[in-house]
C-alpha cells in the first residue's frame, strides 16, 4: 500500500517521501538536508532513489548532500546540466516517456510545463498494480492517466483569489503572469483530474500552494466536490 508523507510543500521547500511497504522514493530534495534527514527518522540508508522534477531550489537545495549520503538521484539532462552536476555517479539523467525500474518501482517520466530548461513530472507503479502520478510546477499537463489510485497534484493558487491580490497591489501583475505561465491553478487542477480515470484513486494530495494565493480549506473542499475522492492538503503534514 502506497503512503505519502510530506516534509516540505511550499515555496519555501519542497521534499515528500513515498513508500509502496518495500521500496522508500524521495520525490524531490528542496528542503534543508537536516530536515529531510529528520523527516525519514535518520534512516537515509533506507531511502532507494530520489526523483527531482526540476533544478529551482524549493525542488533541488539538497541535491549533493543526498548524493553524497550514497543515493542515486533521478533527473532530465536539462536539469542536471542547470545544476552543473551532469556526469556525477549519483546523478542518472531520464528522458520523457522512457521508463527505469527503482526497486519495486517502475517509474515513467513525462515532460511538463514550467519555465526551466527540461522540468519532468512521474508516474509511479509498483508490483501491487497501484499507481502515483506526481505533478509540480506546471501550469498543465498534457498526459492522461488510466488506472491511478494515488495523485500529488500542484494548486498553487486560485484564479479568483490571484486577481483580488493584483487588484489589492498585494501581488505585483509581473508575479502574477509568471504564475500563469508556470504553476498550476487550482481551476486547471480540476480540469485535468476531472479528464482522468479517478475510479480507482484512494486519495489525492494538494501540494506546493501558495502561501498569499491560496485557501487550504476552500482548495480541499472544491476538490473532493468535483472527484469525490478523500484529499489532502500536503501543509498538513500528513503521512
């Protein structure tokens, strides 16, 4: 059974740890090391591979130091080559739509929208037949998905509540296009979880959402609206 623990989902840092019962991932590595560190009890040994969406800190701070703890560290070439740690041998490079085997795992890369060089969202699948897809910084996804019992999906922020801050002078209108073209609304959010096959999904978490654009309560009450499914908000430190 697939468990997600959050240690980080903001602005500020981003890091979730995702286990199927046999083979621990780390998806992303944006927080303090010390804190990821804390976050898996100390058991970094246990840690199988870490996959890491793109090369902003809030997704990338603690990428050496994780290397450096022995773990393989999964990422695009545009990546790898922004971080200046192309050819390490800890850093594997992925390639959309081609898929590795970690463990129990057999993980598909998936190109995203967002404004880096190479960013990657993933699917995740295990020997049990459950399915994880994993989506941050990205302001759409273009991929459908069959058979998902499990979805980390970004909200970053709602449309009504961005345009109250811009009208306010809260959010300058330069953040607020950059916003547009590279994180994912919760209105989009919606879209893309409404044009996929939820029949199978047992819960579905909010990530990375906006401290100033945003509304926890509001996000998760509309989701479970429009899916019917149990959801969670990753600031909530489920795990």
């Amino acid at each position: 059974m697939i468990s997600i623990k959050p240690l980080g989902s903001s602005s500020a840092g981003n890091a979730y740890l995702v286990s199927d019962g046999t083979t621990p991932l780390l998806l992303e590595a944006g927080i303090r090391y010390r804190d990821i560190q804390r976050g898996v009890e100390f058991q970094m040994s246990s840690i199988a591979a870490c996959l890491v969406s793109h090369e902003h800190g809030d997704h990338s701070r603690s990428v050496k130091e994780v290397m450096k703890a022995g773990i393989d560290v999964y990422a695009s070439y545009g990546t790898w080559n922004a971080l200046g740690l192309d050819g390490h041998h800890r850093a594997h490079p992925v390639q959309s739509l081609q898929s590795f085997t970690v463990g129990t795992w057999t993980v598909l890369p998936f190109d995203v929208q967002h404004d880096v060089s190479e960013p990657m969202g993933y699917l995740l699948a295990n020997m049990a037949g459950e399915k994880l897809v994993f989506i941050t910084d990205s302001y759409y996804c273009r991929y459908r998905f069959s058979g998902l019992t499990h979805v980390m999906i970004e909200t970053n922020y709602s449309s009504e509540i961005l345009r109250e801050n811009v009208a306010s002078g809260r959010v300058p209108q330069v953040l607020a296009s950059r916003l547009l073209r590279s994180h994912m609304s919760l209105e989009t959010a919606i879209e893309f979880l409404k044009a996929n096959d939820l029949s199978r999904v047992q819960e579905i978490f909010l990530i990375h959402l906006s401290s100033s654009n945003s509304d926890e309560a509001e996000f998760k009450r509309k989701v479970q609206q429009a899916t019917g499914r149990q959801v969670f908000v990753a600031q909530e430190g489920r795990s």
